[in-house]
C-alpha cells in the first residue's frame, strides 16, 4: 500500500471535498458522497468448515453470513455474502491490518485473504429519488420488498460492474434510503458523473463523506 501521504482518492482531481456541503439539502431529493480510503478485503474459504466459520467470529466477532445477500455487522466493520465461497470484510479504513488479521485468524486453512482496498470506490446515494437514480443505471429490482436494509448484491451499474449494499430504508432513524456502491477505481470518475447527472432531475447535493 502506499504511504498514507501519497494516498488519493480517484476523485481527487474533482475536488469534491472542497465543494461537498455538510448535508444535504432539504429541498434536494439525492445526496451523494465518496467515501474515500474504505477498506475492503476478499476473503475466500469453505463455508462448510466449521473451523473457518469459527476462526471469522472469533477474529471478527461477527457471524459468517451463507445465505445469498446477506450481510452481518454494521458500517464499522461488516461482512459480505458474495458468493457461495466469497465474502468482503469492509470497513471504515484500515485495509491492511485488517487483512493481516484475517490471514492470522486463517493460517493452515483453505482459505484466501487479500487487500483489494486501492483497487475499488466507494459512493453513498441516499434521499427519497436514492431508489429512483439507482434503478437508471442497475437492473436489479430495487424496491423494498425485494433488496433492505443490510443487504447485498452484485450487479452492473451503467455497464460498470458493481456490488450495492443496502445500508438503511425510509423505515429506519435516517428516514430515508441510503446504499453504498462499490466500483472498481478505474470507473470511479465516469460512475460519479453518471450518478450526478442522473440524480439531477431530483434535485442533488455533493455532501463531505
């Protein structure tokens, strides 16, 4: 990884922290953030041992989520149901030390840790249109009886490929949708202005993340 110095988002160049406004607008129907420096690691292994499933809990302390889209834990730290063998370890920063963790927790295992964090972006939408400017650009169905809070899916976004999280809906304390996208880094750029344009319509506010 490269020195915390020599760190940058792959939206420096919009300079968005600059410009974001401490909250959204009220009369706005979309906010949008970058999250920059979140960590994410990917984390492969057999479901079906036991062992793995308890070297996660007591390393982590959360449970291993097995069913598709499920997801355990919360915006500190969280798990990830990616596939039958997959799993994502996301959290606020610390890429890293989080991977060495895992990979201790894990030795002589069948298993793989690897640090991904540099290489993804992460973006909140959020706001009464959040559902709305998602569903321009992904093919999933995105009402509430299908995707809530806490979980997951890979997808595409406007072409791009894509994993969504759920993080909170209009019946939670944030009264109103929220999810986190996650993007490989190199379609950062090109994902934030699709999301600025879309969202227009709305009404948008770039907030601080």
């Amino acid at each position: 990884m490269a020195d915390d110095f020599l760190r940058q988002s792959p939206l420096a160049h919009l300079g968005i922290e600059h410009a974001a406004a401490a909250q959204r607008d009220a009369a706005a129907g979309v906010s949008l953030c970058e999250l920059p420096f979140r960590a994410l690691v990917t984390l492969r292994g057999r479901a079906e041992d036991p062992r793995f499933a308890a070297a996660i809990r007591q390393s982590l302390g959360l449970d291993l989520p097995l069913d598709a889209g499920e997801t355990s834990g919360d915006d500190a730290l969280r798990l990830l149901w990616l596939g039958p063998d997959e799993w994502w370890a996301v959290a606020r920063d610390g890429g890293p030390e989080l991977a060495a963790q895992l990979g201790s927790a894990l030795e002589g295992m069948l298993s793989a840790v690897v640090d991904v964090s540099e290489a993804h972006a992460t973006f909140e939408i959020a706001g009464p249109h959040a559902r709305d400017v998602l569903a321009k650009g992904c093919p999933l169905d995105l009402h509430p009886r299908r995707i809530g809070p806490g979980r997951c899916a890979r997808s595409l976004f406007a072409k791009a490929d894509c994993t969504l999280l759920q993080i909170a809906d209009e019946e939670g304390p944030r009264g109103e949708a929220a999810f986190h996208l996650v993007v490989r880094r190199s379609f950062a750029d090109y994902c934030w202005h699709w999301l600025e344009d879309a969202a227009k319509e709305y009404g948008v506010t770039v907030v601080a993340g």
